[in-house]
C-alpha cells in the first residue's frame, strides 16, 4: 500500500523559512517523479515542484524559482522541500504526490499525501 505523508508545516512570519518532508513507502520510487502541489482556499491545487527520483531532475514553477528546493534522501525515502523566502500568498495546503510521468498536471500523479498546511503571516 503505497503512502505518503508530509510533515512540516506551520506558521511562519513574511520571509521566514519551512522545510516539508514527504516519507514514502510501499513501493519503490525509484521510477517515479515526486511532486509538490498546493491549494488555497478557494483556489484550485497548483504545481510547485518535481523532482525525477532516479536522477534528481528538478522543475519549477515559476513562483516558486529562486525561493524553493527540492531535494530527496535515498536512504530515507523521503522528498523535502525547502521554502525559503517566504510570501503571504504562500499560504496553503501543501500536497506530496507521486507519478510516473513528467509534467505539471495533477493528472499525472496517482498518489497523493494528506497534506500539510503552510501560513505565511504578513
């Protein structure tokens, strides 16, 4: 049973910094690409980041250039994104998620975590 869950978030002053864990397990993902997505409230879930499991390919989106990394430790199978920088308009549930194709859509990802929330306080 595959499962992801991420640790986290929490509320942070304009410009601070939070590191979200996403810890995987079930399977191995050494073939998947790992997303991070987000929502606010009233808004639809959008992409943040990928990252291709096997080779450490990143992407990201626009908003989150710069400001964001995402990385993954092998050993622990688990994916972190860092967020550095952080904006009011960051505010939101923060989702870890799991495919087996490239690309920006929530289509393409099967697994979903929980989520985590993130507030960015101005």
């Amino acid at each position: 049973q595959v499962q992801l869950v991420e640790s986290g978030g929490g509320l942070v002053q304009a410009g601070g910094s939070l590191r979200l864990s996403c810890a995987a397990s079930g399977r191995t993902f050494s073939s998947y690409y790992m997303g991070w997505f987000r929502q606010a409230p009233g808004k639809e879930r959008e992409f943040v980041t990928a990252l291709r499991w096997s080779s450490g390919m990143t992407r990201y989106s626009d908003s989150a250039k710069g400001r964001f990394t995402v990385s993954r430790d092998n050993a622990k199978n688990t994916v972190y994104l860092q967020m550095n920088s952080l904006k009011p308009e960051d505010t939101a549930v923060y989702y870890c998620a799991a495919g087996t194709l490239p690309g920006t859509s929530v289509l393409l990802y099967n697994y979903w975590g929980q989520g985590t929330q993130v507030t960015v306080s101005s």
